[in-house]
C-alpha cells in the first residue's frame, strides 16, 4: 500500500516493496516452482513408463498377428501343383512356414520365425534369401507349442512375454504375456 508523506505541505505518494515483503514473495516461489517442479518430474516418469510399456505390448501384438496370419496360411495350395509343406521345420522358439500367397501355383511365401534371447528380440525373415528383421524388441521369453507334434501340426501355441527396458525399468519391472492357439487351416488336407 502506497505510503503518503508530507513535506512542506506537499502530498508525495512513496510506493515500492519493502525488503521483507521481497523476501516473503521470494521465499513463496520458490515453494511454488518446487512443487511444479516434482510434479513435472513425476509426470515424465509415468509418461516415459506408459509410453514403453505401450510400445511392448503394441510390438509383442503385431508380431502375434503377423505370425498368427501365416500359421492360418501355412500349407496354402488353392492349385495343388505347388509343394507347399506348411510349417517345414519347428522347435521351441524356431519356426518356418511355407503357402502360396497368390494362388499362382508356387510356393511363394516362405517365413521364418525365431526368438534370439541374447537380443531379446523376436524376428522373421520374410524370404528365404532376405535377412532376419526384428518384429519386436524387450521380449523377455517366447515359446512355440504343437499339437499334436511338432512333425503333424495341426495347430500352434504361441507365449510371448515382454517388459521395459531402459529408464524407469527398476521402477515398473512387470512382466506382461500374451498367448495364443492358432488353427493352421491348411494342413492335412
């Protein structure tokens, strides 16, 4: 508030902040700005972990549709003038399949589907003369099941299961799963 002095019959209005009023609005900014501040911090933190464990569960569900569609597809041959054996070769975290995508009478899709461990990455190699690609990344563990065998299969069990990696792992360490049984419509025929 405006200070009113006197002098020589002279109304002079003295304004300005006195040293402890500078001192008491300091001291609350200071209280404000540290608690934005570790509210932004917080937020960042939850933003980063949501953004990672989004991006593996968005990798571990494509990569299960990727590998779901062509194990609906293995064995494909609409002609029956190609030899398309379906899944030619399988294990635990290794698998090949082979369809006629366009009905033409070849063999013209042939996959494979492996887990490498020591990467934590899932890939496929789309063609038999391409390079392996990673289909998803922070995969902690993955398996392939076949019923009846892995020689006659008649349908896949697929478990894949992934976790952040990186900043704020130790914080958020929950491993997620997704499984899946799929039917290879084509074989045995």
């Amino acid at each position: 508030m405006p200070k009113i002095n006197l002098k020589k019959n002279k109304l002079i209005m003295e304004s300005g902040f006195t040293l402890v009023e500078l001192l008491v609005s300091l001291a609350i900014s200071v209280v404000i700005l540290a608690g934005l501040t570790s509210v932004f911090m917080t937020t960042n933190e939850h933003y980063t972990e949501q953004s990672k464990l989004s991006d593996v569960q968005q990798g571990i569900r494509a990569a299960m549709l990727v590998m779901s569609r062509d194990l609906r597809m293995a064995g494909l041959n609409p002609t029956r003038n190609a030899i398309c054996p379906g899944i030619y070769s399988a294990n635990s975290t290794y698998l090949n399949v082979r369809y006629d995508y366009n009905g033409d009478g070849s063999c013209d899709r042939d996959r494979t589907f492996q887990y490498d461990a020591g990467a934590k990455e899932l890939q496929m190699k789309p063609t038999t003369s391409g390079s392996m690609q990673v289909l998803a990344e922070d995969i902690t563990s993955f398996s392939f099941g076949y019923t009846p065998n892995a020689t006659n299969v008649r349908m896949v069990s697929i478990g894949i299961c992934g976790k952040i990696s990186g900043a704020y792992a130790d914080n958020f360490d929950s491993e997620y799963c997704f499984n899946s049984s799929v039917r290879c419509r084509n074989m045995g025929l």
